[in-house]
C-alpha cells in the first residue's frame, strides 16, 4: 500500500498513513531495504512510461483530428499546419479566429 501512494506521488507521511505505519516505517523501507527501494524506482519508472505512451497517443490522435480537418477543406486547420511547419508566422491562426468572430458578429 505504500508502495502505491509512494508511485502515486503521495508523501512519505501520506503514504505511511495509507499502509497503516508509522512514517519512519517507510523512512526505514526506502533507507535500510534495498528491495523496496528498487521496486519504487520500478513502478515510478513504469508509471512515467504509460505517461509517455499516452501522451504520444493523445497527440497521433490530435494530428489525426487536424489532418482530417485539412483533408476536408477546414480553412483553419490548414492555417494550424503551416504555422506548425513554419510556413506562416506564429499567431495567423489566432487572427484568422478573432477575424472569423467578428464578421460573425456582423452578420
């Protein structure tokens, strides 16, 4: 259990009220016991993976979004890509935006 809260980012205190010890317990456990040590280093290391390969999904999922945006003749998307790409400068998007508001609101 304190191994867990320890992965999950809990404080040592934290994680010693949820094992149910004392804090100097795990004090004791990541100090004098190698094993549990190595573990947590283990399961952190695992966890800041999964992290990762959700991120990557999470983005292969947005270019995905974007893309289909482009393919089907989204003005703004399109203006995403090449200011990703560099082909427009920073901030076209933005005004394209703010400019699309406006005569909206003309209207």
């Amino acid at each position: 259990m304190a191994l867990e809260a320890l992965v999950g980012g809990f404080t040592v205190a934290a994680a010693a009220r949820a094992a149910g010890v004392h804090r100097s317990a795990v004090h004791r456990w990541l100090k004098g016991k190698e094993e549990f040590a190595r573990l947590l280093r283990q399961e952190q290391d695992l966890r800041r993976m999964e992290e990762a390969i959700q991120s990557q999904l999470l983005a292969v999922k947005a270019a995905e979004v974007l893309a289909s945006g482009v393919n089907n003749g989204d003005l703004g998307a399109s203006i995403a890509v090449l200011e990703i790409v560099g082909m427009l400068e920073p901030g076209t998007f933005d005004r394209f935006t703010q400019e699309r508001k406006e005569n909206e609101v003309k209207q």
